[in-house]
C-alpha cells in the first residue's frame, strides 16, 4: 500500500513538473521570421510603391510596427542571411560576399557559428526553416545549424529556378517529378506555402515554434505561373512577373495569418518580414523599388541595404507604430533572444530592439553600422582573366547622421571615398568627403576595429593559400609525400594553342594537374615587368629585338606563339597581373632573368603576395635580401651539394622559408634529399634537360617520357620541375 502511495505522489509530482513546463513553454511566443529575396524599400504599399498590390502585408504594417530606417545584413544574399541568424555584420561574419566553392557550392557556415534556431531550440523551440538556405551544400544545411525541420534549397545558384528537380527535406534530396526533363509542373514558390502551412498544422499547442521562412520570391528568375493580376498593364512581361510574384506573396502571406487566426495561435504569435539587400537596379527604375534611395542591389548605398522590416504581434506591439531608430539585421539575434528570456553565448554585434516593439523602456542605440562587401569574379577561371576571384569592393559605415563609402578596385590602390548625410541628403547626392575631413577621419579609424580576418573566403586568394612556410604550402596542395610529388610547371608548361609565360597557359595547366608555375619577369624600357623565357622578341608573333627596347604599352600590342610557332590571341602579362591572378589558385615561382631581388619581392610585397608567391635565389647575397625585406617569404634556393647546406646555417635564416632545387642530374642526390627532408626542406629535382627537351625534339617517345618521370617521382623528391607541366600531370594520375 505504501509504495503503491509512492508511486502516486511520484506520478502525481511528474504530471505537475510537465504541466508547469508546459505552461511556461506556453507562455512564450512563437515566432516567425519571414525574410524574401530582393524585395526593395519601395516595394511595398506601406513603404509608397504604387504599382504594385500589397493590401495584406500593408495591412500587417497598420496593424503593428513599421521601421523606415532598417539596414540588411548585406547588399547580397549569402552574408545578408548569415548576419540575420548569427547576429554578426559583414565585419565578423564567415560568409561576405557571395562565393562558389571548388566543389561549385555555397561556404558553408561553420558549426561552432550560434545560430538563432539553436539559441531557440535550447529553449524548448521546435525550430523549422523552408525556403532557401544558402549556408552550405549537402551535409551542411539548416539541419546541422538547430532546424528541426527544413525543406528548401540549399545552394543560391539552384534557387534561380522555380521549377527545380529536387529541393531537400532535413537534408535528404527530395525528386520533384513534375520538373523532371524541364517540365515546370510544381512551382517552388507555391511548394514552400503548403509546408508552411503543414508545419503549423503539426505543431503542439503546448510547445512553441520558430519558423523562418527565407522564401525565394521575387529574385529572378522572373517566372510565374499566372500574372493574370496585371494582365491588362501596359509593361514588358519581366515586369507583370515581378509584380505578380509580390502579390502572389502578399497573399499567401494573408493565408499564413488566416491560419495562425483559425488555429487560435495569432495572439500568441510575432510575425516579423524584412528582405535580404535591396532590388535589382532594373526594377528600381521601372518600379522605383528602392524608394528614394541611390543605388540597387550589389552596392552599399541606401538603395542596396536599406530594406522593409514590419513586425505584427497582437496584444503587445501596439498598431500603427512608425518607427525611426537606426537598426539592421544583426539586430535580430539578441531581440528574439529577450523575447524568450535567452541570451547568446558568442560574441555578437546586435543589439536588442525589444524596447521599440514593445514601446517600454529606453531603446539603445547603435555606435555605428559596418558593412563590407566582396564582389565574386565568375570568370576567374576563364582564359585571358586578370582578376582575382574575389575582392573587397567597399565599405560603409553609418554613424548617427553621416554615411561614409569606401570604394575599391582590385587593380587600383586608390581607395574612393564618400561622405553623406543622411539625415539632410537621403539620396546621397551630396558627397561632402572634402569639407568634413574631420568627420572622414573620425569614421576612418573605426574601419580599422570594425573588421576581422576570421574568413578563409574573403579575400580568397589571401587566406586559403599560405605560402609563407613550407607547411603552408604542403597544406594547400594537400602534399602527401608517400602518395607522390607536386608538380612545378616551367612557364606555365606550354603546349599547342597556348604561349609560354601566358595567364591563359596558366589556367589550361591548372585544369589538368594542381601546380606551381614557375615564371620569368623581364625589364621593359619604361622599368615596367612582364613575363618573358627570352631577351629577346622572338616568341611573339609581331616583335622583333630586346624587350627592353620596348615600353609596356608597346609590348601589350604584340601577339604571343605558342611552342610550335603558330600565332595565338594571348598578349604577353604584366607581373603584377599574374601575382593578381594567381589568388586562390596557385602559387608563382617567380625567377631572376634581368629582375633583381629587391625588385621582385618590392613587387611582391606591393600585391600583398607574400602568401602565394616564391622567389628563387642563387645566391647567398639574394637569400639574404628576400630575407630582409620579408621574413615571410619562401625562397627556392640551390643546394645540389652538401657545401650549400652548410653555407646556409650560416644564415641562421629558417629553413621553414626554404625549398631546395637539387638540380638536373639523375639520378637525384639521396643523400641531399635525406638531410633536407630531415630540416623539413621540401625538394626540387628539374626534369627539363634529361626528358622534357629530348620528348620536344621528339628524341624520346610518349612511354620512354612517362617511365623517365616515374623514374624522378621514385626517388624521394618532393615537387618535380617540369617544361610539359601537362604531360607530368597526367603521369602523375596514373601512378596515384
């Protein structure tokens, strides 16, 4: 009897811990967080646009609080989406620009990044995103980063189709029959709406939910499946479609809080809707999209970063607010993280606007707002590209009335730079730079605090290639010295249709076989440097004498030939556009010729390329020299005897900063190769004169070349140096 007793008041003690949990679970909102794709300032009724419909969402607007002076998390996707979840600007964020990966998919956002579904779901939130990720591909989607529940796209690029294949579901790729073999029978955007509609049916009253809805709408592509709505105006037909895709959203939004109404959950529900960045300038000027503002889309003026943000919560936020506080995306974070009584763990730069919804207490105010914004160069890979593959294209900061803008270009030094205010000049007409250079200033020194290099993606080429160890770069070519050498490619191993010392040789090498490419820099007459083998003018198609004889702008007329004679497009580059290029690609072995040390690594040290470039000294004066002026940079030095080991201890200069040519003779010197490797020393053995010169003049044939490589791979040398960097590639493959 007395245990039967226990077990009641047990039991009894269980039931009322749950219904308490229950209860308090109950009590704290739900929210949800819809953020659309491009939708500008002006693209709503609410915020005067007057051709397109939005009776429903303006409604929402009368019915709670609109913010006139809200800033994206960005003026693209990717980071713009990045900001909203983690609370971090574009100063601090993972993601700052949009970006393919090697693997053709968006960065993925790192794990140990607190998101705001992980900070609800600590709190008993089942959490849910449909729409579109772009944090990560496969294996990195919103199910590693607190989703309960996901449907949607994971890469941005696929999201231009509103008739995708597959979407996922929690991670698992979901085929869409009705848009196999580019049929268009089930439209994405109408897909993201019945499962937003089944995940509130399913929840449990008892326990609260987070939905964020990253719905796609209206980014192009521009297609729907009825614009009937604006059938009889008189527009081109991208223009019905994007006011058709709005509406179609404004009334499934309508929908949405009908639902919330039916399932007695709108008292107890907070609906937030913002955008990610500005519209596309296109429709800025048709639809005036950005409202007033300067600038679009893809650039940091108003038009691209001040976007629409209405938050609606029946009961507690009080209808027909307008409000004019400065916040931004990295604001949502800690406010929903008061709203639940939670706080963040990790560093953040929001702050709460909590007080503002509610219109309790004092608001606090940001210092100032920091964006920063790379631009992604979709050509990097193409022939004839000079460009890296992603640069730092500006800055902004808005502090109180003013606005200042950074503009960069990766081949100009010279930063633009522009001062507005905006409380006087909303359209940013006025650029008052140079008559409130005290201001300038002012704004100037928080740049230098606002940002971090914590990305490996932005700037690619400066942070995912680190050349300035041997470790570095055994890391980025992923060396493994019992799989087998690294090839350095002599010139950009030419071969038909491609010129030697040619951007365009050094693309076509890089699709066969990961490598260094060795490069020859040459004096022109006005003290400019472009790569060339020879003295002389004999390998372009329209040259003849020195190349010094000519100035650059001379030089950048001819036409380069490739290694048989015959006449190519290519031009002869520029040092400085190589060292450019070679970000986030490879890293250039930059030789001697007629350029002398100091000289080559001033030019290196100008194109902030100590992480992917490495100079060859042949001699111990020059080895000391590369030294002085970095004690970062990598030098290939000569060590083909025991004498030039020893000669260089007496430098006490790291062997870290040291790779070793051990010269042309076979076979290699072992013993050499055993003392180096146990300094760490990486090994270089040339395979120019024994094999790729006798294959040239067709002395040897395609076996007798491939077994005389195997040969070198077999001898313990780290990188082969090879004239047919193609060729030795290919070999390579066969033997791994």
């Amino acid at each position: 009897m007395k245990k039967l007793m226990l077990v009641s008041i047990i039991f009894f003690l269980q039931q009322t811990q749950n219904s308490i949990f229950a209860k308090s679970n109950q009590q704290k909102p739900n929210i949800i967080l819809i953020m659309v794709d491009d939708l500008g300032y002006g693209d709503l009724g609410c915020y005067g646009q007057k051709l397109i419909k939005t009776p429903n969402i303006d409604e929402i607007a009368s019915q709670g609080i609109r913010f006139t002076n809200y800033y994206s998390g960005s003026t693209v996707c990717a980071p713009s989406r990045e900001s909203l979840l983690t609370g971090k600007n574009t100063g601090h964020t993972f993601i700052r620009g949009n970006f393919l990966t090697n693997e053709k998919e968006d960065p993925a956002l790192p794990n140990e990044n607190e998101t705001i579904a992980e900070i609800l779901k600590q709190e008993g939130y089942r959490t849910g995103l449909i729409g579109k990720w772009g944090l990560g591909g496969e294996g990195k989607g919103p199910e590693t980063q607190g989703f309960d529940y996901s449907y949607g796209y994971l890469d941005q690029i696929k999201a231009h189709n509103y008739y995708p294949p597959f979407l996922f579901e929690n991670g698992k790729k979901v085929i869409i029959e009705a848009n196999i073999d580019d049929k268009k029978g089930s439209y994405s955007h109408n897909l993201f709406t019945e499962k937003t509609e089944d995940f509130i049916n399913k929840q449990n009253p008892e326990q609260p939910f987070f939905l964020y809805l990253p719905y796609t709408i209206p980014h192009g592509k521009h297609v729907i499946p009825d614009n009937s709505v604006y059938e009889n105006e008189d527009w081109p037909e991208k223009f019905k479609n994007y006011a058709a895709m709005i509406t179609r959203l404004d009334r499934d939004i309508k929908d949405l809080k009908n639902q919330l109404v039916q399932r007695h959950l709108d008292k107890n529900t907070i609906i937030f809707f913002t955008s990610d960045n500005g519209a596309n300038p296109e429709f800025g000027k048709f639809f005036n999209s950005n409202g007033q503002f300067r600038g679009a889309k893809r650039n940091l003026y108003e038009g691209g970063i001040r976007v629409p943000m209405i938050a609606y919560w029946p009961g507690k936020i009080k209808e027909g607010q307008v409000a004019d506080n400065i916040t931004a995306a990295w604001d949502f974070l800690p406010t929903i993280s008061e709203i639940v009584n939670s706080e963040s763990e990790g560093s953040i730069d929001g702050i709460s606007f909590y007080n503002t919804l509610i219109g309790k207490g004092k608001q606090e105010v940001h210092p100032y707002l920091y964006w920063e914004n790379y631009t992604y160069n979709y050509n990097w890979n193409k022939p004839d590209n000079t460009m890296p593959r992603n640069w730092l294209s500006s800055k902004a900061i808005r502090m109180g009335q003013w606005k200042l803008i950074i503009e960069y270009l990766p081949s100009n030094k010279n930063e633009k730079i522009e001062l507005y205010n905006i409380e006087t000049d909303k359209e940013e007409k006025h650029n008052v730079a140079n008559t409130h250079p005290l201001v300038v200033n002012e704004i100037k020194a928080i740049l230098e605090l606002a940002s971090t290099s914590n990305s490996p993606y932005f700037p690619y080429g400066l942070h995912l290639i680190n050349a300035e160890s041997t470790k570095g770069i055994k890391d980025f070519f992923e060396f493994n010295s019992e799989k087998q050498p690294m090839v350095s490619a002599h010139r950009g191993g030419p071969r038909a249709g491609f010129p030697e010392n040619c951007i365009s040789t050094f693309e076509n090498t890089l699709l066969y076989t990961q490598a260094l490419l060795e490069i020859d820099p040459r004096f022109t007459k006005d003290g400019q440097i472009i790569l060339m083998h020879d003295a002389t003018l004999d390998r372009t198609t329209n040259g003849s004498g020195k190349v010094s004889d000519y100035t650059l702008s001379e030089l950048k007329k001819l036409r380069l030939k490739d290694p048989e004679g015959n006449l190519t497009n290519f031009i002869i580059p520029t040092l400085d556009e190589a060292l450019q290029w070679a970000k986030g690609k490879t890293i250039l072995v930059i030789d001697e010729k007629d350029v002398p040390m100091e000289i080559r690594m001033k030019k290196i040290i100008e194109n902030n390329a100590e992480s992917n470039a490495i100079v060859i000294a042949y001699s111990l004066e020059d080895i000391k020299k590369a030294f002085q002026h970095s004690d970062k940079i990598v030098m290939e030095v000569m060590m083909s005897k025991l004498e030039d080991v020893n000669e260089f201890n007496k430098t006490q200069i790291p062997w870290d900063n040291v790779v070793a040519f051990i010269g042309h003779d076979l076979p290699p010197n072992k013993k050499i190769i055993e003392i180096l490797h146990k300094k760490g020393v990486m090994c270089i053995q040339g395979s120019s004169r024994n094999y790729d010169m006798q294959f040239i003049k067709k002395n040897i044939n395609t076996t007798e070349l491939n077994k005389g490589y195997t040969e070198i791979f077999n001898s313990g040398v780290d990188i082969i140096e090879a004239d047919l960097g193609v060729e030795v590639g290919e070999v390579l493959k066969k033997n791994n």
